[in-house]
C-alpha cells in the first residue's frame, strides 16, 4: 500500500465547510418553509410538513455534520521536492501526483469567509489542468505557493 | 537594422472578407428581406416600401468598403526575428510575433485563392491564449510570399543557432542542437496517403449508424403485425402502423440525406489525404475543393491514440488521432493523423514517424477482480426505470429485462478490452468507449496522474487510473478502469520515480 500523503489542511477548514453547508441548509430551509407556507394556505395533508422536516434534517446533518468531516478527514496533501500529491474525495478517494516539472504556475485566492478565518486556497495549474488545494493557513498557503513556483522552475521542460 | 520591406495581402482579400462578414450576417437579414420586401401594396412614400432592398444595398455596399480597407490597412513585415502585423483604420492594431514563438504556418486554398495562385496562411504559435483564432491570420498572400515567410523563419533559426557558436559559448542547453546535421539533408518524405477506396470506405462508414438504425426501424414496423395489436381498436391499430411506417420512412429519408451529405463532404475535404515528414514536422495536406495543409511539430505531440472503430475493424481497418499542444480547442489540438488505414499497416507508417514509440499491443489485463464494477455502476439508474416501466406497462414492460444481459454484456466487453503497458519512458493505455482506445503516452508528457477508488472499490482492492494529457488548450484523458489496487499503485510509482536522480539527466536527453 502506498502510504497517505503526510500533511492535512488546517482545522478551521473544517469550520468553513461547515458554515458553508450552514448557509446551503439556510437556503433549503427558507425553500421549506416557503412549501410549508404554502401548504397551509392550500389545506394540503399534515404529512407534507413531516416530510419537509425530516428532508431538512437528514440534509442539515449531511452537509454541516458528515460531509465536511469525511471531507476533512479524507483531504491530504504533500508537496515533496519532485512532486506534489493530493488526496481527496467523499466517496470517491482520488489521488493526485502532479511532478513540479509539470507545474505551470500556482495560485493563491481568497474569498470573504475564507478571509475571515485567515485561511485561503492555492490552485496548481499545469498545462492540461489545474488542481486546488482548499482552504490552507494563509501564511502556509503563501509559503508553499513560493515553494511550488521555485521547485517547478528548478525543472524547466518542454511541452 | 534598416526599414524593412512592407508587404500587402493580395486584393482578393477585400471580396474573401465581404463574403465572410455576409455569410455571419445573412440570416438576419434573409429574415429582414422576407418580413419586409413582400408586403405588397402601394401605402407610404417609395423608400419606405423599398426599406429592406436599401439597407441591404447600404449593406452590401458598406461590406465591401471595410472589406477594401481591411485589405489596404493591412500590413505584415519581418524584423528583428519577429512577424509583424498592422492593421485596422481607427484602431490601429499591431501584432509582433516572435519566430521563436512560432509553433506552425499552417495554409489553406480555398476555391477564392485557386485561381491567382494564393494561400491562406495561418500562423499557429505557443501559447495561444485567444481561444478563437489563430495568433496571426493572413487571408490571401501568393505562393512565392509564403515562401518567403517560411524562408526566413529557416534563416532566423539558423542566425539563432550560429550565434553561441560565434561568440565561442558553450550552450548546453541549446534546444534542438542535434538538429543540425539533419537539416542539411532537406528531405520531404511521405509516409501515408488514402487512395480513392479508402476514401470511399472513410466517407461512406463516417455517421453511417443512424442510417442504419432507422433502416432497422422500417423493417421492425414490417413486423408491426406480429406484435399484438389485437386488444386494441381495429381503426387505431391501423392508424398507428400507418403511422410509424410514414415516420420512419421520413427518418430514414432524412438520415439518408445528411449522410449523403456528410459523405460528400468527408470525400471533399480528405481528398488526396497525404501526411509526409520534413525534418521535425509532420504536414498533412488534404482537400479538393478547399486544399488545406497543416504542420504539426514532432516536438508538440503529446500523444499518439489509435482508435478501433468495431465496425470499421470488421473491414481491417482503424483510425489513429494525435493530440497536440499547440492550436486551439477542439479540432485543431485532435488531429486525424490517419483517418483509415488497414490495421495490418498501422505499426509500419507510425513507426515511421515516431521511431522511438514502442508501439506493441498492451499485454496487462486488469483480472477478474474488477469485472463487475464495469456494469455494476449502471443497475443504480437501470432498476428503477425497469421497476417503473414494469408496473406502469404490465405485461410489455416486461420487455425493458432485456437491457439487463446487454448493459452486462457491454461491461464484459469493455473489461476483456481494457489492458496497459509500461515500456521504459512510455505508457500504454487500452480502454473501450465505444471503439476501442489505444493511448501511447511519453511520461514526460503526461501533466498529472490519479488513481481513484470508491468506497466498494477499496472493499475489493481494486482502483481506477486516470492519465491527463495536454491537447490543444484543454486536456484529453486516458483511463483504465477498475484494476487491480497493486497494479494501479505500480503505475503510480513508476511515474512518480523517474524524475529523481539520475534518470532526470537521462529524460533531458531524450527531450532534447
């Protein structure tokens, strides 16, 4: 068996997928409540209401509970000399090597919630595809772009 | 360096850009003649009833100006190692394209060009961040002008390549230093050309399934009677077998328009199919009406994938597509290599082209291991929609447990076919669409790699690897699916390996 690539991402990251399933669920929840509303005014059976509350809870506990705990738990990365593997996947485990010769250039961005928590997410690009690491400690996603970027030009090659 | 020579497109240009322009504008206005120009009646002044005939004059006329003033502001001139281009009236846009940069000249005579002797020549560089065109387009030019730019892209290299020598530096790094002696011999060697059958073959068996599906769909109707329609009305009975006769005929009627059409296309433009070798250049010319000629660089291929078509196989035949690293999206970054040939002959005109291509049959097979994961993905939507058609269509519905043995069937099919290879520097991939897919891949050119499992998948120590390779500006992926976990990581390994000490000296060697 290979070994799992040695470094997990950030704990807070796991708080950002959870608000992010937070703010999914909200959604789902005023679309609920919008059905039970209209329910009631429609005289429709009780148990549509049963139904919408059970489905908002098995969603609310998918996307803020398991999800992102499966996700978090499943999500590694290595950056090594020679090349960079990622691991990832919910159901699907998929793993990534990308070699630094193949590296093309790598990104940091940053949206608002990510920034709130100081964290931030660096994209691998290569020539064919472009690969992401989520929600990294902002000063380690910094310091592994530079890394990226002065191990990948170490290794010129051609297309 | 001195003001260099200005050159200009040939005026046929003017009318090639009217007719382009017209022929992007013409539904519009097809639209506006016809809500317009048939009236009638004699109401309003004169130039309000002849509205659209003006605005398409003022159109036509308005069309062929700016086309003569692309055509007069339109400059292309050689200086400092670079082609450059200037053009437009307002705003004047200049493009500077360094003959480093420059990837391929690519031409194209269209049925315009023909008659003066002129080509179209596009100029196909790197990068390519315009996903729309090429980097530089010159619509109409004469043969002796192309000549000209391909002559001092030649003496530009050759400059380049003297230079360190001169100046008594030793560049190691120096690309293509081994080139050199090659290019003193100036060989244009063909490899492949199609002969009129085989061009006959492409044409008539290119898009031919939906012709014959719905010539399959007329003779079912014949047999209309055999299924029970007895339970039913007398009147709607007939209606109904009336009705899917007429509706097939029309299928079939249509189908067998397009594809005549579509033969009649493939035949003109892979006519006189000729792919050749020049140094480190793959040109490939073809056409009849519109002869077109494309370069591809030895260096840009990324990937050779030969392509057996089942039913073209039944006639010895196959197909062998490259990727490509330069040119657009789509079509130009696949590029048919060989759109027929006999598979017998396949390994001889490739070879030819790719000598360092070990170009065998891929000889690992995935085991029995992973056999049911090819259908077994495919019960989760197909039981339901069976379930459903059972209940809603009783006893008929029944029917729809026939796909069962045939989606099983396919899996079967697509596991026996998959297999892969590893040869030093070179990996083989086989895996089945429809037709089967032969993917001969340099490690070198692979941009990442992945192995995938599910949750069932790593139950049974199985896993699938997926390659990425760069085509054009996107990617093409080759995969084999549900292997075995020790073979997956074995590819894995030896792709991650490699690039370490030593053999990262051996791999520039080979890359340069």
């Amino acid at each position: 068996m290979r070994s799992q690539p040695a470094n997990r991402i950030s704990k807070k990251g796991l708080k950002v997928w959870r608000l992010y399933g937070l703010i999914q669920t909200i959604i789902l929840a005023v679309l609920a409540i919008g059905g039970g509303v209209l329910t009631y005014f429609l005289e429709g059976p009780w148990w549509i209401y049963a139904v919408e509350t059970v489905f908002l809870l098995i969603i609310g506990y998918l996307l803020i509970i398991l999800f992102p705990k499966v996700r978090w738990m499943r999500w590694r990365y290595e950056v090594r000399d020679s090349e960079i593997e990622l691991q990832h996947g919910i159901f699907i485990v998929k793993r990534t090597l990308i070699p630094m010769v193949r590296v093309q250039h790598v990104d940091t961005s940053q949206g608002p919630i990510l920034r709130k928590y100081g964290l931030a997410e660096i994209s691998i690009s290569t020539a064919a595809t472009v690969h992401t690491i989520p929600a990294l400690i902002m000063a380690e996603a910094d310091e592994l772009r530079g890394r990226i970027s002065v191990l990948a030009r170490v290794a010129e090659d051609d297309v | 360096m001195s003001e260099q020579q200005r050159y200009k497109l040939h005026w046929i240009t003017a009318i090639i850009e009217m007719l382009k322009t017209m022929k992007e504008a013409i539904l519009p206005l097809v639209v506006l003649v016809f809500a317009n120009g048939w009236k009638g009646g004699g109401t309003g002044p004169w130039y309000f009833e002849y509205l659209s005939f003006i605005i398409f004059g003022v159109l036509i006329i308005s069309l062929f100006v700016s086309g003569i003033i692309k055509w007069k502001r339109f400059e292309y001139w050689f200086e400092d190692d670079e082609l450059r281009i200037e053009s437009g009236l307002f705003v004047k846009k200049k493009r500077y394209i360094p003959f480093d940069r420059i990837q391929s000249l690519d031409y194209t005579e269209g049925i315009f060009h023909r008659p003066f002797g002129l080509v179209k020549v596009k100029v196909e560089t790197a990068g390519g961040s315009s996903m729309k065109k090429a980097e530089g387009e010159l619509t109409a030019i004469t043969k002796v002008a192309a000549e000209r730019i391909k002559i001092e892209l030649a003496e530009a290299k050759k400059r380049k390549k003297e230079k360190p020598v001169v100046e008594g530096e030793v560049t190691l790094l120096a690309d293509d230093s081994w080139e050199v002696p090659v290019e003193e011999t100036v060989s244009v060697r063909k490899i492949f050309s199609m002969s009129t059958k085989d061009l006959l073959i492409l044409a008539t068996t290119s898009g031919g399934i939906g012709v014959i599906l719905s010539g399959v769909a007329i003779f079912m109707s014949q047999f209309a009677d055999l299924i029970p329609f007895e339970w039913m009305y007398e009147e709607i009975s007939a209606f109904i077998k009336f009705g899917v006769l007429i509706v097939a005929i029309a299928v079939f009627l249509g189908l067998l328009g397009v594809w005549i059409l579509s033969v009649g296309m493939t035949f003109l433009s892979h006519y006189n199919f000729t792919v050749s070798l020049d140094k480190e250049d793959i040109i490939i010319t073809r056409g009849l009406l519109e002869k077109k000629r494309v370069t591809v660089p030895l260096k840009r291929i990324q990937s050779v994938v030969l392509i057996e078509n089942p039913f073209r196989k039944v006639f010895g035949y196959v197909s062998v597509k490259i990727h490509s690293a330069g040119g657009g999206v789509g079509e130009s970054s696949r590029i048919n290599l060989f759109p027929l040939v006999k598979r017998s002959e396949v390994e001889t005109y490739l070879s030819e082209i790719f000598p360092e291509l070990y170009l065998e049959e891929p000889s690992k097979k995935p085991t029995s291991k992973g056999r049911p994961y090819y259908y077994r993905i495919d019960f989760v939507w197909m039981l339901p929609v069976i379930g459903a058609l059972i209940y809603f269509f009783f006893p008929y519905g029944l029917f729809s447990l026939a796909i069962i043995p045939v989606i099983v069937a396919y899996g079967i099919w697509q596991h026996r076919s998959a297999a892969y290879e590893i040869v030093d520097h070179q990996l083989i991939m086989r895996f089945r669409t429809f037709s089967l897919q032969t993917a001969y891949t340099m490690k070198k050119r692979i941009q990442s790699m992945e192995m995938k499992q599910s949750y069932f998948h790593r139950r049974k120590g199985v896993a699938t690897i997926l390659v990425n390779v760069k085509s054009g500006m996107g990617s093409y992926q080759a995969t084999v699916q549900h292997m075995d976990v020790e073979d997956a990581e074995m590819i894995l390994d030896w792709y991650e390996k490699g690039k370490k000490t030593s053999e990262v000296i051996v791999d520039k060697e080979i890359i340069n």
